[in-house]
C-alpha cells in the first residue's frame, strides 16, 4: 500500500478580473506526515516562476469545508454549492482559489483510508524523531 497520496485539483484564482483563470494544484498527503496536507503551485502558476507550496492541517481542510476554519495564514471556507475558498496570506499578499468540494472530499476520504482520522499518532515514530533531534548535541 502506498503511504503517499497526490491528487491533481483545477484551482480557481479568484482575481479583480470578472472571469477566474483556472489553474492546476497538487494536493499531498504523506503517511509520515499524518497531521498534514500539501497544496502546490507549479511555476507557471506563480508570481515568483517557482512552484508554490502551503503546508497545513488536514483537519483545517475537512472543518473548512463545513464552516469557516482558520486564523493564520491559511484559511478555508465554504462557498456556495460545491466550492471551497483556500486563502493562502503571505507577507507579498494574499491569493484566494476555489476548489470543487467534490475533488476535496475524495482527497480526505483517500487520507482517510490511508490514515484514519484520530488515529494519525500511530504512525509517528516520535524515539525516532527525538534521536535525530539529539544527535547534535553532545
């Protein structure tokens, strides 16, 4: 079984221009990291010219779905029928997407199977993660 899930999503840029450009997104979720998805970019997609990814909660993600979630740079809310609004905040400036809540509901229910939600603390190996951050120190 693979510990790794990446579904491709159309992303809709919300912009001051009246019609939305759609562009591509990867949304991640790695077994070692249980607590956590990924959403990325690519380059073409940026204003840097570099891929773009935003690390967050997979249970932001689920809770935002339902009602607005989030405080800090990442917020998520739902939006009419079938969207989801992903606000992304940086210091450069703030990008807004929609999302179909379709495509991010078979996202979780993939995590989901791969790591039950609740059960995500079985999959870390905290003596070994706490070696790695003594082994310098001495």
């Amino acid at each position: 079984m693979s510990t790794v899930i990446e579904q491709p999503v159309e992303a809709r840029l919300v912009a001051a221009a009246p019609r939305m450009p759609s562009i591509p997104a990867t949304l991640h979720y790695d077994r070692s990291d249980p607590f956590a998805v990924r959403m990325t970019f690519p380059a073409p997609a940026t204003l840097e010219g570099v891929d773009v990814c935003w690390t967050f909660s997979r249970e932001l993600l689920a809770a935002g779905m339902r009602e607005p979630e989030g405080q800090g740079d990442v917020r998520v809310r739902p939006y009419a029928y079938d969207r989801t609004v992903l606000e992304f905040r940086a210091p450069e400036g703030t990008a807004v997407v929609h999302v179909r809540s379709g495509e991010l509901r078979r996202f979780l229910q993939a995590t989901s199977e791969l790591v039950p939600v609740g059960l995500e603390h079985l999959q870390l190996d905290l003596e070994h993660e706490l070696a790695e951050l003594m082994r310098g120190t001495c």
